[in-house]
C-alpha cells in the first residue's frame, strides 16, 4: 500500500518503536489495542496532521516494533515509560494522547502518573482503571470471559491463529461493527502485521496485567483535560463500566457517545470521531 505520510524507527525505553508519522506542530501519540497496529489510526493521522506533527507507533510486541520475550516485560509501568520515551525521542517534553483499547488504558495511565507532561488525553472505547474497578459487572465479567483463554499459553496463540486467523478477522467482521467501514483488505493488513509482530507477545498484556491487578497509583482520579470517545455497541467494554465516567476526571471532560458503533470507533466513525478529536486538542 502506498501512504501520505512517512515511516521512521526510533529507540526508546531500549526499544526501536516503527512508527508512522506526519505533520508538524505540537505531538499527538496515537496509541492502538488489541490487536492491531499504526493502521488503525489510517482515518485520523491525515486529518490530525494538519495541525499537529502526529505519531503513530507500533507498540512493544506488535508488527516491526521490538518484541521483548518476557511476560514481565509487558507490565503497565513499561508500556506508559514506553511513551513517555517515545515522546523524547521525538523531541517533546509536553504532548497529547490519543489511545484505543490497550492504548486507551496506557494513555490513561500515563496521564495518571505524568500530568505534567500529557497535557490532555483522549481515550476510545476503554475507560479508567478507576471505572474498571467501582464498575465492574457481572455483564463485564461475562463480556471479558476470553481473557481467560489468552492467559493459557500455547493454547490462546493455536485457537487464534487456526485457520489463517479466522478467530482474529471474526472481531473485525463482528455484527455490531458498522458495516462498510473495516474492508477486507483493512483486516488481512492487521492479519499480516500479526504475522510480522508476534502473537504471543500481544497476548502478554493480558498476561502481564490483568489477573495481576493494577498498582495503586493507577486507581486514581484524572488530572489533565479528558475525552472519552465510546461506541454503544461495544462487543468488550459494556454500558456499566463506562457509566458516569466524569467522576473519574478531576479536570475538563468531555464524552462522546456514538449509537450504532461497536469497538473499532475511529475506523467505523472516522470523521465523527476526527472532527470531534480536533476540538478537543486544539
């Protein structure tokens, strides 16, 4: 495929990161989930980089990123130093977070523990550790019930990958998804960036984290200006768990709340979601 922006390598946290980028200006981060990579902020870094240089990496683990073996490697405290040093690497000492599924928790939590430097954070679909904790239910418990399986080595990597990754294209092509909008191509390019990054290593945010629980820093209430962006139909993040979610932001929050959108809110609503990012940033 052929892009408008550019592709760089940088070493951080003594990692290399690859990274798409583009624009000048103040830095946006735009940091992805489960299981994808930098192509899925394809709508928005054209949009955003009109105003802002705009940097899209590959996290630890994922597509041509570094991919530490270890389980621990993948702790939380890792993933937010990994941006923070992504941020040096770029020449930024202040800059602002734009997170999705895993993404959102990380930028979440490293606005937590560096509020003077994230000068605001807006995350997709995922809400505050805090919320996760005070609004969790049983519905959430039964939504999240394939975590399970991706805390059983060897098993998770066969059940995902059998038949050319078909569990994998399945969350992509899922009946609450809007239809149109994640074309096949979209999805056998995540496909192909899984076979160049490491399927175990993506798993190991789940190992690494959540049966563990969260340090208690990170169970906290937000200090930075807030946006949380969330798609109603959401197969993993139930209405519950993101309920009253301005309780868990001490500065200015804004939300928006998009009917008839599941998970994958900045591919299914792109200009929605791209106006919407640009005037909470500028």
């Amino acid at each position: 495929m052929d892009f408008p922006w550019q592709f760089r390598t940088v070493q951080a946290n003594d990692l290399e990161f690859h990274c798409a980028h583009m624009g000048e200006g103040p830095l946006v981060l735009l940091l992805h989930g489960f299981p994808e990579c930098w192509y899925s902020w394809r709508h928005q870094i054209p949009a955003l980089a009109r105003h802002f240089r705009v940097v899209a990496p590959d996290l630890r683990g994922y597509n041509l990123s570094s991919k530490p073996r270890e389980v621990s490697a993948y702790l939380l405290d890792y993933l937010v130093e990994d941006v923070m040093a992504l941020a040096r690497a770029w020449g930024e000492s202040h800059f602002y977070l734009v997170g999705h599924d895993w993404g959102a928790a990380i930028a979440w939590a490293a606005a937590l523990r560096h509020p003077y430097r994230v000068s605001k954070v807006a995350a997709l679909q995922v809400p505050p550790l805090l919320a996760w904790r005070e609004n969790l239910t049983p519905q959430q418990l039964l939504a999240s019930f394939y975590i399970l399986l991706f805390q059983i080595p060897g098993l998770a990597e066969y059940r995902l990958s059998a038949d050319d990754y078909r569990m994998i294209r399945s969350i992509f092509t899922h009946p609450s998804v809007r239809p149109g909008k994640i074309n096949p191509e979209d999805i056998q390019y995540f496909v192909d960036a899984i076979k160049r990054g490491s399927l175990t290593a993506m798993l190991h945010y789940y190992r690494a984290n959540v049966m563990r629980g969260f340090a208690p820093d990170l169970l906290a209430r937000i200090q930075v200006p807030s946006l949380f962006i969330y798609g109603e139909d959401d197969f993993a993040i139930t209405p519950e768990l993101v309920y009253r979610l301005d309780r868990y932001v001490l500065s200015d929050y804004q939300e928006l709340r998009i009917p008839e959108c599941g998970h994958w809110s900045q591919q299914e609503y792109p200009e929605l979601v791209n106006e919407t990012l640009l005037k909470f940033l500028l």
